[in-house]
C-alpha cells in the first residue's frame, strides 16, 4: 500500500509557496500540475518539490534575483524589455555578457530563467533605481557598465494602433529607459523600437481640434515629436545619438523585419550606421537575403506544433501556390473570401498570404492565424509552426520557451531577429575599441527614405523654422 508520508496537501504546497490553498486546487484539478485526490483531499507528491516545471507551474510569477554569472570581463551589458532574450542572443554570439535581463510578463520571465538561470532578472524598470538595478546586475559603484540596451514597448508609437505616443503608459516608459541610460552611464546605449517611432508625436492633439478655426500644431504635436524630443533628452545627458531604419534581412536574417536602432555614445562622435552583411540580389558584393527554405530545411513536419486555420479559410489557401496571397485568387472568389474587406484601402498583403519558400519570411506577428496578417505555410495547410518561427527568428533549436503555444508565438513574435542582434553587437565591440567601421554608401538599408539621423534632423528643423515663421503672422 502507497504510504501517505510522500504527500503533500494543497494547503502544505501552498504555505511552501506562499499561495492560496485555493489557487493550488485550482491547479489540481486543472491537471495542470499532479495531483491524487483522497475523499475531498488533493495531495501532492513532495519529491516533485524541487523540480523547476512543477516551480514554474505553481508560481504565478518568478522572483527577481541577484546576477550570479561569472563576470570574466567580457563586454558587460544590461538588457531592458528582454522579452525571449532574442536580441540578448544575437549580443552574446558577438562577445557580449548579458548580467541582467528586465521583463514584466511572468512566462516569459519563466522563460528567461529556464535558459539563464544564474542571470540577473528585474521587472518593470519604473520600479527599480539605477542602484538597484547595479546590485540585481551585481556591479560595484565604481564598475563600468559597457552596453545598455533595450527596446521599450512599441505600442505607443505603432502605425496600427492609436500613435499615442508619450501620452500613452508605454511610452511614459520609454522616458523612464532613458531616464536609467543617464543615471547608469553607460560607454554605449542601444535603443530599438518600431518604424512608427519615427512619425510618432510628442503630445498628442486629437483630430477633431485640428484645422480651421485652431491653432498651428506645435513642433511637439507635428510627427517626429516624439524621436525629436528623445534625441535632445539623450545629448542633454551626454550622449551623441544616431539611428537608422534597418531590415533585418540585410543582416543575415531570413525575415523582412524593419526596426529603427538609435545608437548613443557618451563622446562627441556620431556612431556610423551598422554594417549590413547582406543584401536583396547581391549588391555590393555581398550574400543575398537568406530565404525561408534555408532556415528550415530539415525540420521533421510530424513533429510542428501549430495552431490551425478555420476551415472556411483553408477553402482559399488550397486555392494558393507558394508566395500567394487573395490577389492571386479568382476576382469573384477574392470578393468571397475578403467579404467587405476587399472593397476597404490598402493593400491587405496579409490576407490569405502564403510564404515564398525563395524569399525571406514577412515580418512575424504574435499570432500568424489573424486574418489581415495570415502567415501560411508555402505548402502546408497551416500556420507557420512555432519550430519555423524559432527558425525565422534564428532561436537555437534547443531554446526553451514556458507556457502554452500563444504564448510561445508571442515571445518568438515580439524577438528581434537574432542576426540583427549580432550586427549590433559587433557594431558595439568596433565602437568600443576604437576601430575604423565599413560604410556602405547609399546602402538601402531600408525600403523607406529618409529614415536616418541627418534627413531626420533636416525635417524636424524645416518644421521649426515654419512654426516660428507662423508665430510671427499670428
């Protein structure tokens, strides 16, 4: 007979823990951990106390902790918004020691610590001072810190979303980043975010109080407000700041991914823009864009895990060869599928979209089944798998992600592509060492103009000579 002794009760698991009886019953009976009930008693079996899953599945949230890697004088980083640690990756592959990783939601913090269980792990960065923040990394007072880096949450300034820019919770953050950046002083700052930072506003003036009959946006509410007023804050702290709009798949990365990365040095010299390993057909002598067959060739398709397409989708994708999407279709079946939103504006490339196997991937999205940004297999009637996203994404095979399969899209969804990681890495090492950096003139960097830090600036001061201009005819 089973002795009883080598069990627990949910109210043991939970004072262990510090949680409610109630929440670990909750679990029991939820299968989500195991469990035997006796009569009206869930107990636990104690020999699985020690065992991270069963940790990580009875923690609502893991605890910060204090950096134990060794600190073998490698190039120290602080990363902020670490996320799945994608771009930590890229950074690593380039020399770099990650000491602390900052993120706010719990399974993907759980995810951190599955793969870098001795580093540093902060939450929300608003709540932590640049002392503390030192000690989580552990850092002496006097320890130079050679990289910050970390791209804040990119709502706020997103073309899809409502472009609150700094009146939004996010972007309060974003200050916040910066705010960490000048106190901690680090040799470089690294900033990424999305494209719609560089449009994105200041302050905010609803439409409706636009126009005739109101006054003259300020150079605070015009686009660009917002990056304008990051720049000034960064060289008032005494940083010298550069950026670009950069695709990912100029820098090996087998995904059409644009990112702007602000580059700021604590000296008087601009950083030159990063050097591209790749490009579209060749040019410069260099590689051409990895495609998406490349990086997954191999992968077993018994063993993908994916969500699946509704069926009255996947009458269309039958309908669609490699690298098609709704315009490929029939005109009377495109009306069909799209429904009222053939007739709306835009392109709607993601409708219906199947990937090009001798192309690189579409920007990845946090879940490939929305509609209006489909990401089907070339020939699978499928999603893209989370083993092709890993794979898109340039995550190592053996990278573990915690918690269900929304959430492991979301975490690979949200990475930056660790190639461009990488590049940035390197880009940092040169900085630091004083070396002569590769240029690239003309280089399209990006598939928009006008996207880097001298046109830029033109723009924004044209913008405030017209304000001054207007000022004076009021």
């Amino acid at each position: 007979m089973e002795s009883i002794d080598k069990y627990l009760s949910a109210e043991d698991v939970a004072q262990k823990f510090n949680l409610s009886p109630q929440y670990v019953r909750s679990l029991a009976r939820k299968g989500k951990i195991q469990a035997k009930k006796f009569g009206n008693t869930w107990l636990i079996d104690n020999t699985i106390l020690h065992n991270q899953d069963f940790i990580f599945t009875i923690l609502p949230d893991v605890k910060d902790q204090v950096c134990t890697e060794i600190n073998d004088n490698q190039y120290k980083v602080l990363s902020f918004f670490s996320g799945a640690m994608g771009l930590d990756i890229g950074l690593s592959k380039a020399g770099m020691n990650i000491l602390l990783a900052s993120e706010i939601e719990p399974n993907t913090r759980k995810t951190i610590l599955l793969n870098r269980p001795n580093i540093g792990l902060i939450g929300d960065i608003e709540k932590y001072s640049a002392s503390e923040i030192r000690n989580y990394a552990n850092l002496a007072k006097t320890e130079s810190i050679d990289l910050i880096i970390g791209g804040p949450p990119c709502q706020a300034f997103s073309t899809a979303g409502k472009r609150e820019g700094f009146n939004d919770k996010r972007g309060n953050v974003f200050l916040t980043f910066i705010d960490r950046i000048i106190e901690l002083k680090p040799k470089i700052a690294v900033i990424e975010n999305v494209r719609g930072l560089l449009s994105a506003p200041m302050t905010h003036r609803p439409h409706v109080e636009r126009g005739f009959g109101y006054p003259p946006l300020t150079p605070e509410e015009e686009k660009g407000g917002a990056l304008s007023f990051i720049i000034k804050k960064l060289e008032e702290g005494g940083y010298s700041v550069s950026f670009n709009l950069y695709n990912a798949a100029n820098f090996g990365s087998p995904q059409k991914r644009e990112r702007v990365v602000l580059i700021c040095t604590r000296n008087k010299k601009r950083a030159p823009f990063l050097i591209p390993t790749h490009s579209e057909n060749g040019e410069y002598d260099l590689p051409k864009w990895m495609t998406f067959r490349e990086v997954t060739e191999g992968l077993d398709e018994s063993k993908q895990e994916y969500l699946k397409f509704p069926e009255d989708r996947l009458v269309y994708y039958r309908m669609l060869k490699p690298g098609q999407y709704w315009k490929h279709l029939p005109i009377e079946i495109q009306k069909k599928a799209m429904g009222s939103s053939f007739f709306a504006g835009g392109g709607k490339t993601g409708f219906f979209r199947r990937l090009d196997w001798n192309k690189p991937s579409p920007t990845l999205v946090t879940d490939p089944t929305m509609p209006a940004t489909d990401l089907c297999h070339p020939e699978q009637d499928r999603p893209l798998s989370i083993q092709e996203y890993m794979r898109v994404q340039e995550f190592p095979d053996d990278w573990l992600f915690w918690g269900g399969i929304k959430d492991k899209y979301r975490q690979i969804g949200n990475a930056v592509p660790i190639s461009l990681g990488e590049a940035i890495g390197r880009h940092v090492v040169r900085l630091l060492n004083n070396e002569t950096i590769e240029q690239y003139p003309n280089f399209p960097y990006s598939r928009y103009k006008d996207t880097n830090y001298d046109l830029f600036m033109k723009l924004m001061k044209k913008r405030e000579q017209k304000s001054e201009q207007l000022k004076l005819v009021m």
